[in-house]
C-alpha cells in the first residue's frame, strides 16, 4: 500500500496528550528515585533536594500547562486566542521559577558543586534554553499566535526535566548538608 505524500502533522492535542502523560511518567520517575535512594530525602544533600524540585516542577509545570490548553481547545475561546493565553501563562509561570531556581543555584558554594558533580555548564546551559524558549512566549503572544511556541515551551521544560533525572540517578553520593 502508498503512504500519502502529505507528511504527517500531529495535531496539538494529540501532542498535549502526549506531553501530560510523558510529564506524569518523569515525576513518577522521580517517585522511584525517591523511593530506592538510600536515605528519607530529609536526609539527602542540598544539591540533590535541588535536582529533584527541578525534576518535579520541569514535569509538573508542562503536565498543568498541557491540561489548561486541552480545557480551552474545548470552550468556544478562538485558536489563536488560546494560544496567546496559554504562552502568556506560561511567560509568567516560568519567569517565576526561573527567578527562583536562579536564586537558590547561587547559594550553593563552588565546594558543593564540585563535590555533587555539578557542572556549571549544564545549568547555564539548560538556564539558555529557558530563557530562548521563555522568549519565544512574548512572540508567541505578540505575533505568532500559534501552538507550536507554546508547545516548543514545554518540549524544553520537559527536556529540561529528563536532564534533571539523569542528573540525580547518576550523581555521586555527597555528604549532607
């Protein structure tokens, strides 16, 4: 049998669905890190907890940004207003964190991150990505006014999330602190 020439075009909620689910099954990840790690996580290093509520909020912030945008594909809100509503969210959303994840990566002192395995490179680099993918919403909002910015934000988050997991699978043990 021929194949169509038109190539296949993933329709934004097929690509929601599957950004929920790929979200829920890291932070389920995450579970089992938790779970089979030696140690209550009270106990882990401060650059662990660090890795881990990366970890979550990279999969939690995509799996309620995916959600918001299956609810309003639903209502009689227009295409394009939808997708401007939903990068303008997503702007403020990660702004926010990375204020806050920004802030918290500067308390940790050159020893702590040498001895965790740290690598300032992967921070800055992944802290790049966010900022491209962070602006890309204002254009989004601005002018595109289309899905794939949005959905190109929580691509990045989600990526973003697998570094995190691999990260804290990976990492050697460091001493509490």
């Amino acid at each position: 049998m021929d194949r169509p020439s038109v190539p296949y075009n993933m329709q934004p909620s097929e690509a929601l669905s599957t950004s929920a689910q790929l979200a829920i099954t890291l932070a389920g990840f995450a579970g089992v890190v938790v779970a089979f790690r030696s140690g209550a996580i009270h106990e882990w290093s401060k650059m662990d907890k660090f890795r881990l509520e990366i970890l979550l909020s990279n999969s939690g912030l995509p799996f309620v940004l995916s959600l918001l945008a299956m609810v309003l594909m639903t209502t009689k809100v227009g295409e394009t207003t939808t997708w401007r509503l939903c990068s303008l969210i997503a702007f403020i959303i990660t702004a926010a964190r990375g204020q806050v994840l920004s802030r918290t990566f500067r308390t940790f002192s050159r020893e702590e991150l040498k001895a965790s395995g740290s690598k300032r490179w992967i921070f800055y680099t992944s802290g790049a990505l966010g900022i491209a993918a962070t602006v890309l919403q204002i254009y989004n909002v601005i002018s595109a006014q289309a899905f794939w910015p949005f959905f190109a934000m929580i691509a990045t988050w989600l990526c973003l999330a697998m570094v995190q997991f691999v990260l804290l699978v990976t990492a050697p043990p460091v001493p509490k602190s």
